[in-house]
C-alpha cells in the first residue's frame, strides 16, 4: 500500500497477479461489492440487523476517557487479551514516525490497547499484512472499519483459516476516510508543523473530546470535535466513501458509535462529558461475547431506544437515505457502480423528497 497524491493509501502492483488470485480479489473487494446479512432478531433498513441494543461504557475509567466514547471496543479488546480467547487483536494506531497516519497494530496488552483506543480519522489498511497474520496461526480479533470487515467476512469463504483463527470481528460508525491532507489542514489550524510533530490524537481524554498535536518541546494545541472533524476533516472524505452504504458495520459480529446526547429537536449535541457507546450485537457471536465482558466486569451497560438514532445519527441517516441517487448518478457517469445487497436501497430512497433525491442524483453525477 502506497499514499497517493490526494493522501489516500492505495495498492501498488509490482508483479503479474493470477487470474484466479484477481477473481478472489474482485470478491472481496469492498469497494467493488458489499453484502449485509440479516440473521438477527431485530432489522432495521437503515442500521441492519443487531439482537440487542444498549449504552454501555468501560468499568476503567482510565480508557473510558481516553478512548473515543465509551471504550466499549477498548474493554473488549482487553477482556479477549487478558483472558486468552485471543493471541493479540488486529488493529491500528497512529504512525512512531508520522504521528497523524496509521499503522497496522497488533494489540496484545492493556498498554497496547490503551494506545490503539480512540479515533484515526486518517487513511488505515490493516488487512494488508492479513495473509501473514493467518500463516502465524495464531487467533485474533479484529477491530476495523466497516469495509474491512466486509472484506475479511467474504475472504471467509475462500480461506478456511479466517474462521478457524479469527473468532470475533468488531466494528465502528464509520462516517468516511478523510484523506492525510485532512490531519494537515488541522495541524496548520493549530499552528504546528509536521518537523515539530511529536505525537497526535484526533480525539479522546473526554467525549467528544478534542484533536491535540503535541509538540517535540511538550507544548500542545487543541482543536474541538466539531471544528476538526466537522469544520475540517469532513471535507476530506474520499468519494467512494460517499457512495458506500455500510458505515454502520453490518458484517461485523458487534459494533459500537457514539450514543450522542440529543437536544429538544433530537440533534445530537457535543457537550463533553463521560463518554457513553452504543453497542449493537449483530450475531450470536457478538451477543455472547458481550454478556461474557459483562459478567467479567469490563463493561457496564443501560437501556438504548433505537429510535432515538435516526436523528443522533443524522449523517448515516441521510446517507442510507441518499444512496439509490448517488448510485444513479455514479452509473450514468461512469458506467458502473458498486453492488450492495441487503442494504434496503429502494425502501430508503422514499424518505427523500424528489427535490433531495434529484439535487443528490445531480451532485454525484458531476463529482463522479
């Protein structure tokens, strides 16, 4: 994997690949094709399947406040370590030598995965080094965006050894992958250069928390939630994030987001205050691993309304929404388009109004 001109990571080929490694590619490429199962107790045509649906927070306030929201996926990732159900989790975190990218992460501590809690909203590949990971033989978990685990969940059916050594696949709202000019734009809104760079975090330390670049001689600067990533990195997003219909992890085993507090409108507001995740089971696999991280004392949980999301989460909304007029737009353009399926396409487009859903058609007609 190579950063291009835009900062995006994208693959480099340097020798002849074969046909039928270029076919099991095409498969399970999420960029090409993303399916969404519908093996769950409960479906919802914008948020998928789940069996149960909760806030929760992590027992260690310590990661509750470095992480994210509520480090539900950092307690889950400790409880699997400690209790060796897994040999390490398969994640990211940021760059040793370039603080505002990422790196593929193999947790296997508490110390490591209280360094890999948090958002990167910069470009990761962690299923780049997937095939050395399974000649290891070591099991794992995995903690990626939601493409990554689409893609691992259809490699699944070609390589026997994803299921026997990869148990758990977890997940995040994944709202797009800004590209690296995104972190630079924020660096250069705080005043800090990329040579005096010591160490960055998008978010953490309080929900939402903020984005903080430390300088080599310990001075930082900080940058609200709301003017980083909606003012900044937002802006950055690749277009085939615009277009995909899976940001809320429906191949993953468990998924969490932010549990937003709400004003009297239903909008969520960014008060900071002690961090909170919506946790989603999506399988019988996720459903019994947390009630196992419950009854071990790593997380606690409350009653979740899931009504409530659809205007806490206003940006999936209006994607799952805006996704038949984006793919129209995207095939009469170019002549082709990715293939989603269980993701209710048709249903979700009535919601927009044929004004929206023509202003939405026009505007990726042009980008594309």
């Amino acid at each position: 994997m190579g950063r291009d001109a835009e900062g995006f990571l994208r693959p480099s080929q340097s020798e002849h690949v074969a046909e039928t490694t270029e076919k099991k590619i095409e498969a399970c490429c999420p960029g090409l094709r993303v399916s969404r199962p519908r093996n769950a107790s409960n479906y919802h045509p914008v948020w998928g399947a789940y069996s149960e649906a909760h806030v929760g927070w992590s027992t260690n306030e310590a990661l509750r406040k470095h992480g994210s929201s509520g480090a539900v996926l950092s307690a889950i990732a400790h409880y699997l370590v400690q209790s060796g159900k897994v040999d390490f989790i398969l994640t990211i975190c940021d760059d040793d030598e370039d603080p505002i990218s990422n790196a593929t992460y193999m947790a296997k501590t508490y110390e490591d995965v209280y360094r890999a809690a948090g958002s990167r909203y910069a470009p990761s590949a962690p299923l780049s080094q997937i095939n050395e990971f399974l000649e290891s033989g070591k099991r794992f978990a995995v903690i990626a965006k939601p493409c990554d685990i689409s893609a691992l969940r259809t490699l699944s059916r070609f390589d026997r050894r994803v299921n026997e050594q990869v148990p758990y696949l977890l997940s995040f709202f994944c709202a797009g992958v800004p590209s690296r000019e995104g972190a630079v734009q924020v660096l250069e809104k705080l005043s800090v250069t990329e040579d005096d760079l010591s160490s960055f975090r998008f978010r953490g330390d309080g929900w939402p928390g903020f984005a903080k670049a430390v300088r080599k001689d310990g001075s930082s600067s900080t940058m609200s939630y709301s003017d980083s990533w909606g003012g900044i990195l937002s802006n950055y997003v690749q277009f085939r994030c615009k277009v995909c219909p899976d940001g809320t992890g429906g191949s993953a085993d468990l998924v969490c987001a932010d549990a937003w507090n709400s004003d009297e409108n239903g909008y969520p507001v960014f008060e900071d205050e002690d961090g909170k995740s919506l946790v989603l089971p999506r399988s019988d696999v996720g459903l019994a691993l947390m009630q196992e991280v419950i009854a071990a004392g790593s997380i606690e949980i409350g009653p979740f309304d899931m009504s409530k999301l659809i205007a806490i989460q206003p940006g999936q909304r209006r994607r799952s929404y805006a996704l038949l007029a984006r793919l129209l737009g995207l095939f009469l353009k170019r002549g082709a388009r990715p293939r989603f399926t269980g993701f209710s396409v048709f249903r979700n487009a009535r919601a927009l109004s044929p004004a929206a859903f023509l202003k939405t058609f026009i505007g990726t007609f042009r980008r594309a």
